[in-house]
C-alpha cells in the first residue's frame, strides 16, 4: 500500500457536519475568539481528515541530475490544492509564461481554510468560475529550492459551473 497524506474536508460531504459544528461551538461559548479560531480548526482536523493516496514525489535531482543536495529535513511544509477542471470537453490550465509551462488551477491554503474552501477561492482567482468538486485524484509532494519549502498538492477532479467572471492572477501566475 502507498503512502497517505491528510487532507481536510469541509461540510459539502456531510450533512451533520454543521450539526456537529453547531454543537461543539456551544461547548467553547466562553472561549476567546483566537481561541475559538484555533478550536474549530482542531474540531475540522479531527471530524473531517480522510487520507489521500501520495502519488508523486519530486525533488530537484528528480529533474536536474546536476543539482546540489539539500537539507530537505529542513523545508517548511506548505499545503495546496489543485484540480483538474472540465469545462466539457475542455480542461483548464494556468500557463507560466515566464517559466514555459503549464499547471493545474490552484494554490496555497491560507490560515484556517478548509481544503474546499480554499479550493474553491483559488479556482475563482484564477479561472473566474465557479466549480463543483467531482472526485480526488492524489497528491503530489514538490520540494522548491528556492524557497526551502516541501508543498503537498491535493489534487481533485471538478466541473466548471456557470458563467466565466474576471480573473485575479498573481504576479507569478501573470508572468
């Protein structure tokens, strides 16, 4: 069996999450609200963690045989989340100009941000639309150099809904 890595669902997969919610927030009334903050990401770990299968991992000697070595121990972890988004029979990608290449739609899950929110707000960024979550596929390890940072990519499939809006594209994604 491969590895695994933990990814955060939020409420859209089950009905009595908000239920639950509801109930664990009435025990924590009398709590701060940083201390509420850090309480309801602890009760979304622990109420909503499934494993998704590791399907990659890559380094810079993966693509690079001339590359140094590095202290990859030291990396800080970061997570993201991708998705392959249909649009019938059409699948988006971001192109890197600057770099000459393309990736999947997504980004970095910011503090207390479930993965489907996140998911969610980085398709809208990016692509301008909506999506609906469809499937997972896996996730992807990546070890960036530059930044001495290990990234795990959760990755889901998805279906483009309705009309395209504006995009807002980082610079990095713009160049």
């Amino acid at each position: 069996m491969g590895a695994y890595r933990k990814a955060s669902l939020g409420n859209e997969l089950c009905p009595s999450y908000a239920n639950a919610l509801r109930e664990y927030e009435s025990e924590t009334d009398n709590l701060s609200s940083l201390s509420r903050d850090i309480e309801k990401r602890n009760f979304n770990l622990l109420m909503y963690n499934m494993d998704m299968k590791l399907l990659a991992t890559f380094k810079a000697k993966d693509v690079d045989l001339d590359a140094p070595d590095f202290d990859y121990a030291s990396f800080k972890p970061r997570s993201a989340i991708r998705a392959i988004v249909f649009d019938g029979d059409k699948v988006a990608l971001i192109y890197v100009k600057e770099h000459g290449y393309y990736m999947l739609p997504g980004g970095g899950l910011e503090n207390n941000e479930d993965v489907h929110a996140g998911l969610s707000r980085e398709i809208v960024e990016e692509l301008g639309c909506e999506i609906v979550i469809t499937g997972e596929v896996g996730c992807i390890e990546v070890y960036f150099d530059r930044w001495s940072q290990r990234q795990t990519d959760y990755c889901y499939t998805s279906n483009k809904m309705g009309e395209t809006t504006e995009k807002s594209l980082t610079d990095f994604e713009i160049k």
